[in-house]
C-alpha cells in the first residue's frame, strides 16, 4: 500500500517496555538492547517517515515516576522544534500516565504520539511494529496537529486523557471507555472521526510528588487517609464508589485532612461517568462537598493525581490550585 502522507521528520523517543523486550530461558521477558538495532533494520519506518531515535530510557514501565515522565516531556518539548512530530515508545502498563502528563506540561503544537507493545519481541503475531509504523504515520498526518498528546495502539488513536490499559495481555487493550477512539490508522490515510473538546494544559518544569491516591472498598475506613496526613502530602485523591459517595466512618478523618490544609478530591471507582453531589447522606458526594472536598468530574484517580501534581508544582499553593482545579472540572 502507498500511504498518501509526504514524508515528514519525525523523532522515536524510546522509553523501554515490551515493545524493546525478549523472551529469554531463565530470566522471562526482559529489556534488550538489540531494539535501536531492531528498529534500523525496519525497511517500512523509513518508507513512511524520515525517522531518528533517541533514547531517554530503556525501563520497564513500572519504573516510570512522575518525575520521570516530566523529564520526558521536557526533553521531546526540547527536541521537537527539530521535527514535524514525535512517537514515544513506552511499556503499556503505565503508558496513560506518561501520556497523559506530557499532554499537560508539553508546549508544542505538534503531533506527539504514544505507542507500546503488547507481546515482546519473541512473541507469535508481535504487534509492536505495526504499533510503531501506525504511530509515526499518525505523527506524519497535517490532521494530528494541535489535538494534543494521542496514543495509538492496534490501529486506534486515542486521546491521552481519556485511554487506558483495559487489558492486562489483548492486543486491543487500550481503550477510551465512554468515548471511543478519535480515529483509526487505515492502510490507505490516517482517519479522524471526532474531535477532542476537553483539553488543558499546566506549563510547569516542576511537579509536587507528594499527593496520594486511595481507592475505596466496602469498609474502608480512614487508615490511609491519616497515612498520608502523616506523610505531609498535599492532596489526597479518592476513588469513591459510584458517583462519588463514601462510608460514613471515614469522614472525620476527611474533615481533618481538610482542616489541615490537605486537598481532598473526589473521582470515582466506576470505569465511567462523572461524580457530582447528588447524595446527602452522611459520606455521600453532596456531603463530601459540603465538607470541603473537590469533586472531579470524569476523570479518573491515575489522571487527576498527574494533574494535582502538575498543579501544585506550578502554583504551590492549596489555594491556587483549588481555584485552577474547579474551573477546569466539567
Ligand atoms: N510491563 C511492561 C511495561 O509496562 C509491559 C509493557 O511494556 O507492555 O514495561
């Protein structure tokens, strides 16, 4: 198939995963170096793309930290103004994290877009070539501009924000639940059929690392919250069930977490929808509101800690950040 995209510049940021991994007797599936190599020897990269690589790791994607990730997005912010666009190739397990993050703080226009693989270099029907391939074809596309930071997997384009590894081994596990993909890598053009209308941006070189996620279950009661009260963290987001209710017993600890300064945000545990202040009963969404917590809109816990941190790292103040946060919740 001839792709119909004029070739553009475009720079593969290597990050580790699957995607630069071999099966190996003794060890199981670890990181290689032969995935540069791999890469130069792939005659249909250069047919798309005029492609460079640079590497800015070669981890397993849990070892990613927040820290890390701001590391990564400055330097694609860096290096980009040499390029028409860049593809980021990172482990699936934390790649909406990465992703997402960059799609905060990154200041360029350009395209910028996540791959993965599901199955290591070893693997029968490997994928992470055909990622690679959609991936800097995408980044190619006039259509990817200002749409912010996409991941594509299993010919799928994904908005940063709304993706997420659905699947711990399919090679269709990333998914925008409720919304779909924006569009699909097709073998003759790239297609987009929506558009992006949620988009923010948080211009920060510096992000606070000290805020806690915690998920709720039947029960739970406010043992983590008074850990992380005593670790000094700024926030603490909740996963709360359904459209962002709690246990009674847990709201002392909230009040105090509260009245020490401490951000409490709402999300939910459910895979969709907002959290709004609907119930009234004691740990309910409109009686967390009522004690001062913050409800999060749709946006999942991973995601809304990032931002937290991308918030705080800006505006240092609780203050300031809760002001920037509501006007951003829809
Ligand atoms: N554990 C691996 C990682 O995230 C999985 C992957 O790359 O897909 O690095």
């Amino acid at each position: 198939m001839q792709y119909n995209n004029e070739k553009k510049k475009i720079l593969i940021v290597m990050t580790g995963g699957t995607i630069a991994m071999k099966d190996t007797p003794n060890s199981g599936i670890v990181p290689t170096t032969d995935f540069v190599d791999f890469l130069h020897s792939f005659p249909q990269l250069n047919s798309v793309a005029n492609v460079e690589m640079i590497e800015f790791s070669n981890v397993p994607s849990p070892y990613m930290t927040p820290q890390k990730m701001l590391e990564l997005a400055q330097m694609i912010d860096l290096k980009i103004v040499d390029y028409d666009g860049a593809v980021v190739t990172h482990g699936t397990d934390t790649l909406e994290e990465s992703a997402y993050l960059c799609d905060l703080v990154l200041t360029t226009r350009k395209p910028v877009i996540f791959t993965a693989a599901m199955r290591s270099g070893s693997d029968l029907g490997l994928d992470g070539p055909r990622n690679i391939i959609g991936a800097v074809r995408v980044a190619s596309s006039h259509e990817s501009m200002d749409k912010g930071v996409m991941v594509v997997m299993n010919d799928e384009i994904h908005t940063a924000r709304d993706v997420s590894k659905a699947d711990t081994g399919k090679v269709d596990a990333f998914v925008s639940r409720g919304y779909g993909p924006l569009g699909y890598v097709d073998p003759d053009r790239i297609v987009y059929h929506r558009q992006t209308l949620y988009r923010e941006s948080v211009w920060t070189d510096k992000i606070e690392q000290n805020i806690d996620l915690i998920k709720a279950s039947a029960g739970i009661d406010g043992r983590y919250i008074r850990c992380s009260m005593q670790h000094g963290v700024k926030a603490i987001v909740i996963e709360a069930f359904g459209r962002g209710n709690l246990p009674r017993d847990i709201i002392p600890d909230i009040k105090a977490a509260i009245e020490q300064g401490i951000l409490v945000v709402i999300t939910s545990r459910t895979q969709t929808g907002r959290v709004l202040p609907e119930y009234g009963y004691d740990g309910g969404g409109k009686n967390l509101q009522d004690c001062g917590a913050l409800l999060a809109g749709d946006m999942k816990g991973i995601k809304i800690r990032l931002k937290l941190m991308a918030l705080f790292g800006k505006y240092q103040n609780a203050d300031t950040v809760r002001r920037f946060f509501l006007q951003s919740i829809e």
